[in-house]
C-alpha cells in the first residue's frame, strides 16, 4: 500500500519539485502565502506552521506516514518560523508516529575549517544559520528518531532559480555583479536532491545526513557553469571578487563531506556537469 506523505511548503522550490516526482506516495502539500495551487494527485492544505492548532488539523486531515519539512527558508519572513514550526513538527511527529525529516542548511557552520562532516560544530554566523542550528537541536531533543537533512545550494537547469535569474537579469542591466571565488559550497541539483530525499524518506535514518553535491564550485564557477547551461554569453559586468574585498562576513568554505549519505543510499548525487548532460538528453 501507498504510504501518505506530507511536504511542508509545496509552493516552495524543493516543496514543488519533491511533490511533482513523489509518485510512490499519497501526497499532500502545505501553503502559506500561496493562495492556492495545483499538482495532478496532490492535495493541498493552507497552513501557518508556526501555529499549533494550525498544525493539529493538518495533521488529522493528512494522517501523513512521513513529513518532509521544507518550509521557512530564508526568504521573506521564512527565518521566524524555522525554530517554532521544527519544534512542534518534530514534537507531533514523536506522538503521531510520523517518520520525520527536516530541511537544514550548511549555513550551520561558519566556514572557517572545512570539510564539515555530521558531527563537526556548528558555528553559525548569519541569523539564518543560526536559527537552523537552533532548530536542530531542538529536533534531537524533541525526536531523536527525526532525520536532519543539511545541504548546500539547490540550483536548477530547467528554469533558472532565483539567484541564476538575478546573474542573467544583470547581463541585460549591466549592473556589476560579483562572483567570489574564495565563497565555497557542494551545490547540488533540484531535481538529484528531489530524488534522493524521497529515497531518504523510505528509510529509517535518524540522525544528521549531510546530503550536498559531490564537488565543491567557488561562486564563480557556479555562476558560469549556469550561464553557459542557460546559454547566456557573460558580460563584463559580472566580475570575479573576494569575499576579503567586499567587506560581507559569510562563511568561506562550506565543502561538506556526503560520504555518509552516499553509503545509506543508493541513488546517487551527481555533478554540475553531469547534471546538465542528463537535462539535455531529457530534453531531446
Ligand atoms: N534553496 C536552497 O538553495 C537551499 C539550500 C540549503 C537549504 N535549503 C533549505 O531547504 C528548504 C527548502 O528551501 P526552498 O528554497 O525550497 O524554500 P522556498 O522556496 O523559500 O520555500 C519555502 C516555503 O516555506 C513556506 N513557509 C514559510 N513560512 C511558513 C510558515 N510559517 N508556515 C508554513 N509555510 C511557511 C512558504 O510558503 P508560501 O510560499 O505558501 O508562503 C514557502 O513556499 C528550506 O528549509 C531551506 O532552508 C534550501
């Protein structure tokens, strides 16, 4: 039999496409904002997360066997909810029986001594790290059989997300953009990530999982590998540039070690490059 699975903020960019491919589920998504939406054979419920009597009727409505809790990012007012809308999650989840997997960040760490494994402090140095960070720990004590899922920055190569609309927006405008070089991350597909976490959400693995891409791009190598999937020729205006030179306190080198995922699970994290190959072929 199917088993009923619940993706917070299926109006999201991971919400979405965990929805759209999560067809080995009876699946069911949450909104907030989003007034309404719609995805052949999902249902979709609005709810304020960081409410908990909110979150009660969500819960007796959907009967989910799993959650995965992509809601409240760092986008908009997204940060408030992330430690409330973990806790009471994780805390149903523990007396409902529900399998639970949360969405985390590398922003845990504060980029000083790379790679990051599971068990490497957590430092965070933006407010959105921190409350992440906040909501892990909040999590294991709350439901030590939750699964926290930290990755890196999900990029996709059919529509650009946000941040590669912003660099391709920037060679119309001609407004200086600055890639660092010295900004390190493990970026990972949408669409590999998707397919991955919903194989995590067949699986027993409580504890923290780093699950990011297998190679780790400076910001600069990123932004180019995009434009040139997207066929965007680059512009002078978009420049190389150091985190030093700007002045910003980001974290530098958030490479993550994944060995532990790729050990669990079988369906396997792919490359920038081999990520675009398999798009063009998809698309031919
Ligand atoms: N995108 C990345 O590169 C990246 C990298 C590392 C980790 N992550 C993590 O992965 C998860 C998914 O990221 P994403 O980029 O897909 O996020 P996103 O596109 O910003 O979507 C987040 C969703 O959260 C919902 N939301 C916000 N506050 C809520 C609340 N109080 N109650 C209910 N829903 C609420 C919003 O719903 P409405 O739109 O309906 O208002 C929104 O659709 C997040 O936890 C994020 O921190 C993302």
């Amino acid at each position: 039999m199917k088993k009923r699975l619940l993706v917070t903020g299926g109006a999201g960019f991971l919400g979405n496409h965990l929805l759209r491919r999560a067809t080995q589920f009876i699946s069911a998504g949450t909104l907030h904002h989003t007034p309404s939406i719609s995805l052949p054979g999902v249902t979709f419920h609005v709810c304020d997360l960081q409410n908990p009597e909110g979150v009660q009727v969500l819960l007796d409505r959907v009967q989910p066997d799993v959650i995965i809790h992509t809601a409240c990012s760092e986008q908009g007012k997204g940060i408030e909810g992330i430690v409330p809308a973990a806790g009471l999650l994780a805390l149903q989840s523990v007396e409902r029986d529900i399998r639970f997997i949360h969405l985390s960040t590398d922003q845990v760490f504060d980029g000083t001594s790379a790679p990051y494994f599971e068990a490497s402090p957590t430092n965070p140095i933006n407010p959105y790290g921190d409350a992440k960070a906040q909501a892990e720990k909040l999590i294991c004590s709350l439901n030590p059989q939750a699964t926290i899922i930290r990755t890196s920055l999900l990029y996709d190569l059919r529509t650009p997300d946000r941040q590669t609309t912003r660099l391709i927006e920037s060679t119309q405008t001609g407004e200086l953009y600055r890639l660092f070089v010295d900004e390190l991350r493990c970026p990972i597909w949408v669409e590999n990530f998707a397919e991955v976490l919903l194989e995590v959400a067949t699986k027993d693995i409580p504890g923290i999982l780093h699950l990011a891409g297998p190679e780790s791009l400076n910001r600069w190598e990123l932004g180019m590998g995009l434009l040139r999937h997207f066929g965007v020729t680059q512009t002078l205006n978009i420049q190389k540039g150091t985190i030093e030179e700007s002045g910003l306190f980001r974290p530098k080198n958030l490479t993550m070690d994944s060995s532990r995922s790729e050990r669990l699970l079988k369906i396997p994290r792919v490359s920038l490059q081999e990520a675009r190959k398999m798009t063009v072929s998809s698309e031919s």
